[in-house]
C-alpha cells in the first residue's frame, strides 16, 4: 500500500470510454492525478516509480457496493484495514460497506468513524447508514446528518426493512435526500427458519426451506411503494427468476428501481450443499438457488436488468463457520474472487463482452449511489484497476487477504485476476 | 456366546465405513444389513443374549437431541456385543460450558474412540463429524435429514410380515415435511422395490415433495385402502406452539388423519406400524396400537438386532 504519487505505468491497455482494450499505452500519474497518456513516455521525475504492466488491461477502479466489513464490533471477523486488502487485490478501490455492525452505523460519528479509519488506505469507504435507528427497523434514523458525515444510502442489511410505514417514510425522506434505500428483501414470516433455499434439495435433505416468494413478496411491496412515494428503492443482493422479473417490469414502467447480484448467485447452485455434505460454505442469505434462476441472473445481467455486481463480502471466523449446518452464520467472504467468477460466467460464456461487463463494476454501482465515476482521461484523479482476463490461478489460503477464509472458492483453479489497484495517491500490486 | 456368526452372503461386498443415511447404501447393501440382522435377532431369544463380537470396541453415543428408545436401543445392542460404551448427552458436561461440537468431538476422539452414534437437530451433523475425526459416524437421526437404523429395522419388520417387499403397498402417514424417519424409509423402500404413498396435510408436506420419490395423498381412505402397511408418524406437538401453526388443532388432525377401529374395520388387510413414541388419539386410537393388527412392539425389539448388525458391519470385521 506504498504511497506512490508519481508512477509511470508502461504497457497498458485501457477499456472504458474511448478505450476498447485494442491499443496499448503508458500513463503518467502525477500528484495522483493522470497526467499523461501516451505512447513510449519517458520517465521525468526523479522520484516516479515505473512499473511496466506486460499489456494488462486498466480500467477505471472497480466498485463493490454492498460489503461487509465488520468494524466496529466484529473485528475478529474483519476489520476496515482487513477487507480493504481483500477489496484491493479484488481489483477493488472503492467499497460501500454496510450498516450491521455493532454500534450499527446509525449515526453520524459511526460513519465519520469509518471514514477516518479508511482515510490512509488505498480503497475508498463509503459507509451506507441504517434506515432504522439502532437498525432495529421501526423509525427513521437521521439520514440528512449521516448524509453530511459521508454515507451514501441507506440500508439495515442484514435484515429487511420489514415495517411498510417505515419503509414508505423512508424512501419518502431519502428521496428528498436524493439517496437510495438499498432493502434486503426478504418477508421474515415467510423466510424463518430457513437455512437453504426451499426446492427439490431441501426437500431431500430435510432442511428448513427459505422460498423464493420470501424475497419476491417484499420486492413487489418495495416496488409499490417506490412507485408511490417517488423515492428510489435499490434491490440488495438479488436472487430468484421471478425477482429479476419483477424488477425488470418495474423499470420499464418507470419506477426508480436499481438492482445488483452477487456472483455467487449467477454461478452456484443450492445443489452444492448436498454435493458438498452440507459445507457451512455454501450456506449464505440470499440463499443458492436453483438452475434457473442463475440463469435468470444472467439474462438479468445481458439485458441490463441487473445493474451491478456486486460481492455481499460476508466475514466469518473460522470457529463460527465450522459448526453444524444450521447453527452456521449465513454469508461468504467474496471480494477475491468476484472478477474471476465474473470471467467464467459471463465474459468467457459470451453473457457480456468486456466494456458492458466493466459498466457492472465501474459505473453502475457509482451512478446508482450518485459518486463520480473514474475515467481515464489526463487531469482526473487517477483511480484505476489493472487487471486480465486469462492468468489462470488458484485461490489458495495465501491469496485470501481477508481476515477470515469462509469462501467456496478456496482450492478451485481461476481465470483472470486483477494485477493491481491505484487510487488516493497508493500502488498496490497483487501477488498471489 | 462363542458362535461364530458367518456371513450370509460373502460375496457381497460391503465397504461402508459410515452409516450417513441410506442415500448413500444400495439395494444390495440393504439387503445384505437385513440379512445380517437376522442372526443378531436369534441372538436376543437367547437364555444369554450376548456375544463377544465388539468386546475390543469402544463406541460414544452423542446425543444432541433427546431420545430415549433409539439411545437405550443402540446402548442394549452394543453391550449385547461386548463393547466398551461411554454416553455423552445435551446438557451434560462440556454442552453446557458452550464448547463447539468440533472439540467435544475431537476431544472424546482423543480417548480412543472406534465408533460414533450421533443424533442431532442440524441435517449433516454425521458428515460433519467425518470430517472432524476418524471414527466410523452411525447417524441415530440428523434434523429432518435421515434415520437410517430407524428405516432399516422398519424394513426388518416388514420383512416379517412379507419377507419380499417388492411390489407392497407402504403408506406413511403424518408430517411428512419435518420427519426424518419418512426421508429414510423411503429411500430404503423404493430401492426395495416398494411402492410408497406419503399423506398428510398439505402444510405438512415438504414443498417439491415429490422430490422424494413417493407418491401423495391427502386422503386417509384412499391410502388406507391401497396399502399393505401403515406406517403413522409421530405428530410433533411442540411444533404446533409458536410460529404459525401447520395445522388447526389437534382434534381436527385426528378428524383427518387419525387411524381408528373403523378403519380396521372397514379395511381389513393392512398392518400398523409406528416409529414411536406413539400420541395415542392423535396418529391413531389407543386400541388401534394394541390391536393385533400393530407390530410396533415388534419394531422396537428389531431395532436392536439391526443396529447390532450395523455395529457389527462397521467395526471394520468380516468375521467374528
């Protein structure tokens, strides 16, 4: 995380933009700022640091929008410093994180605590304020103020915002904000006690099903309600086929509605709990469901229903996981791996080619949460993400840079990583 | 006590080292336990019940989960072959001071443990403990998962009454979503060729229950008609406090889908089985579990012959 303010970046090719990924070019960083594109540029500063990429691709800094960091209160999960490493050799340089911790970020000094945490790291945090005070989902909390210290939306994940008069008035004030609530839908009722999406494998290995219409019933009442009150509701970590649909009709009836998927649940299935003798690592909320509504992920993603990815990067320490199967806390860590698992499903699956697939890691997350947008353009702040398409690699124990290692994916051989991240001034390469 | 016992069939090769559920054993594996479970229950209408085959073994029973006929039903079958056997229960020791069951498990591994009988609510506790220790896992009952020693010495029972069960008619009838005594017995009966009918409420049937395998009916006299045996299951009643309530009383349960002297009269041929403990008016009339027409006493006594016969197929022998 060396504070690198004057780099010469050689042999890059830039996609975004004019870019398309075809020409390969050098960029001067200067101050933190992108001074020079060019070809063959030629070191002119004493102190600039020169790393010669070998044609990795740069775009603008990725951006996940719904992680977990965990701090304050659950530092033996993860702390800020913790899941910024994980976000930054995710490709990563901007996260927002999420309200569930202990204080909840509710207020204004929870969130100008983060901020100052984050301030000398690479990765920027942007902290995503409760709707609920104490996030204990019955009355708004103070949004202007947390607004003013530095959130961005507001959410209480981790749990929904399950009371309609507190989400009508929430989106009713957000909106007057101009910020989204961000819900994670889901009808308690209908949901507890689930461990495991309800189908056929729950059905076969006698685990408490959470049903598809747990999520759908509470999207279709935020839908309505979006609808009436004008504000600008943002569907969290989206999961069934009949979810994408709602939304998908939502926004071509004009409802201010946005969504985001996380890759697990465009690439695994509720199939792998019984292929992996009920593995706490496959056990997360949104739950895996079935075939078809992964492929309704991808559809949602081709046609742009889905607007972001993002990873819902869930720490768990090791003695919390390793238990048994519904005593596990839901969740998966996910920053790592999100580009790879990106890679295999939609890039190398011919879903998306490389420029539409960057939108969902680059501008969509920010246009969604009203941040600017990184571009590759001499005079901006120079935020960018170097990265491939085809380093094939294994996600080993010594590749996770989270504090805890709760991921399917560890062992599984990957394609396409990110190199590199550089954002605020600092340079950080990836090694594995 | 020093009689050897022979396989029935050494040419079936049987090498399980668990017993995780009856998804995992085949026909032919099945069969062969049903087989071997024979002897063992020549051995209990001995003058001395006992014989030395797992005298060097030593087995814990991990109950998680209160049970009191599949406990005493293990324990009498293992100091019936000699074993070594330690109990460890919810709420005794180490439980209580909120040790993860990873370290109990390792832990009690530690002493030298050859064999594992779990019961626990979560489904998958057995694979887990394969993963935490070597010992061979018994699963005495996982969440609503499987039983599989309760769905082989119901199998054992039915082989009584028809020693072929292809081609039968099985009706199991109750909560069907939430029994783990249904998932094994109807693995294990298809693979044996018979035809299954669950029924119950539609609230007490899992969704996508035909995942199963079975067939479904909400109707008493129509499976009551059809079948060759009726197995009732017990209706939890703590399940009906708390939460939204599967069902709207008790009476109306029993209204629907009770077993009565009526119908014993009205269907003469079918055989009344019941995994216990039985909630007399509510599966069934009293005299219905006393009649002639009921084997669950039978059911009870087969179940240590059977899980003496998984004992003994797992300890790692092919003969004693």
């Amino acid at each position: 995380m060396s504070y690198t303010p004057n780099l010469l970046l050689r042999n890059v090719r830039p996609v975004g933009g004019d870019f398309d990924g075809s020409q390969t070019v050098d960029i001067r960083i200067t101050d933190g700022t992108i001074a020079e594109i060019g070809t063959e540029l030629n070191p002119q500063k004493e102190n600039e640091t020169i790393h010669d990429a070998g044609g990795a691709y740069v775009s603008g800094g990725w951006m996940d929008m719904h992680v977990h960091l965990r701090e304050p209160g659950y530092e033996h999960k993860e702390t800020i410093e913790t899941g910024c490493a994980a976000a930054a050799f995710g490709g990563f340089t901007e996260v927002a994180c999420m309200p569930n911790t202990n204080p909840p970020i509710h207020t204004r000094d929870v969130v100008e605590f983060i901020k100052k945490k984050s301030e000398q790291l690479p990765v920027e945090v942007h902290p995503i304020g409760c709707v609920s005070k104490e996030r204990e989902g019955d009355s708004i909390a103070e949004m202007s103020d947390m607004k003013e210290g530095g959130a961005v939306a507001f959410s209480d994940d981790g749990d929904p915002v399950y009371n309609s008069q507190l989400m009508r008035v929430a989106l009713e004030y957000s909106s007057m904000l101009e910020m989204p609530i961000i819900n994670h839908e889901e009808d308690l009722k209908l949901s507890r006690p689930g461990h495991m999406h309800e189908g056929k494998v729950s059905a076969r290995l006698g685990i408490d099903g959470t049903p598809g219409i747990a999520e759908e019933t509470m999207i279709a009442r935020d839908i309505l309600l979006a609808q009436f009150t004008g504000g600008h509701i943002h569907v969290a970590h989206i999961s069934t086929a009949k979810a994408v649909d709602l939304v998908r009709q939502a926004k071509a009836d004009g409802i201010n509605i946005t969504t985001e998927v996380c890759p697990h649940h465009f690439d695994l299935t509720d199939e792998e709990i019984e292929r992996r003798d009920f593995d706490t690592n496959v056990k997360m909320h949104p739950p895996l469901r079935t075939q078809e509504d992964v492929n309704a992920m991808i559809e949602g993603l081709a046609d742009g229903t889905i607007d972001a990815i993002c990873t819902d990067h869930a720490p768990h320490a090791i003695e919390e996981k390793e238990v048994e199967f519904i005593y596990a806390p839901n969740g998966i860590i996910g920053l790592e791996t999100a580009w790879s698992i990106s890679v295999k499903r939609l890039l190398d699956s011919d879903v998306l080619d490389l420029q539409t697939l960057l939108t969902k890691f680059v501008e969509k997350p920010r246009e969604i949460l009203n941040l600017d947008i990184p571009k590759i353009e001499e005079g901006t702040k120079a935020n960018l993400t170097l990265f491939n398409v085809d380093e094939e690699w294994t996600f080993s124990e010594s590749a996770v840079r989270s504090k805890s290692k709760n991921s399917p994916y560890l062992g599984e051989e990957l394609k396409g990583r990110a190199e590199a991240i550089y954002n605020n001034g600092r340079f950080v390469i990836n090694e594995i | 006590m020093t009689e050897n016992i022979e396989l029935q069939d050494s040419n079936h090769d049987f090498t399980h080292k668990h017993l995780l559920g009856l998804a995992d054993y085949s026909k032919d594996d099945i069969l062969f336990v049903l087989e071997q479970a024979k002897y063992f229950r020549e051995i209990l209408d001995r003058p001395v019940p006992k014989v030395p085959t797992l005298r060097d073994k030593t087995i814990v029973n991990l109950f998680y989960e209160d049970s009191t006929r599949t406990r005493l039903s293990f324990e009498l079958a293992q100091k019936r072959m000699g074993a070594d056997v330690v109990n460890f229960s919810k709420g005794s020791s180490s439980v209580k001071k909120g040790e993860s069951l990873k370290d109990t498990i390792r832990n009690i591994s530690s002493m030298k443990i050859d064999m594992v009988v779990a019961r626990h609510k979560s489904p998958g506790v057995p694979h887990f403990l394969t993963r935490c220790v070597d010992a061979a896992i018994i699963n005495a009952g996982d969440g609503a998962h499987e039983h599989p020693t309760q769905a082989l010495l119901d199998m054992f029972t039915m082989q009584q009454v028809y020693p072929d069960l292809t081609g039968k008619n099985i009706a199991i009838i109750g909560d069907i979503a939430h029994s783990r005594v249904v998932r094994s017995n109807v693995i294990g009966l298809l693979k044996l060729g018979a035809n299954v009918t669950v029924c119950g409420p539609k609230t007490m049937m899992p969704a996508y229950v035909e995942e199963l395998g079975a067939d479904v009916s909400y109707n008493i006299d129509e499976v009551l008609s059809w079948c060759d045996i009726a197995m009732a299951l017990r209706i939890q009643l703590e399940r009906q406090e708390g939460g939204t309530e599967l069902f709207p009383s008790i009476r109306e349960y029993h209204q629907l889908f009770g077993i009565t002297m009526e119908h014993l009269e009205e269907y003469p041929d079918f055989t009344i089985m019941h995994p216990g403990p039985v909630n007399r008016g509510v599966e069934m009339e009293s005299e219905v579990a006393d009649s002639d027409r009921s084997i669950i006493l039978s059911q009870v006594t087969n179940g240590v012959a059977v899980r003496m016969a998984i004992l003994y197929l797992l300890s790692g022998r092919t003969r004693v």
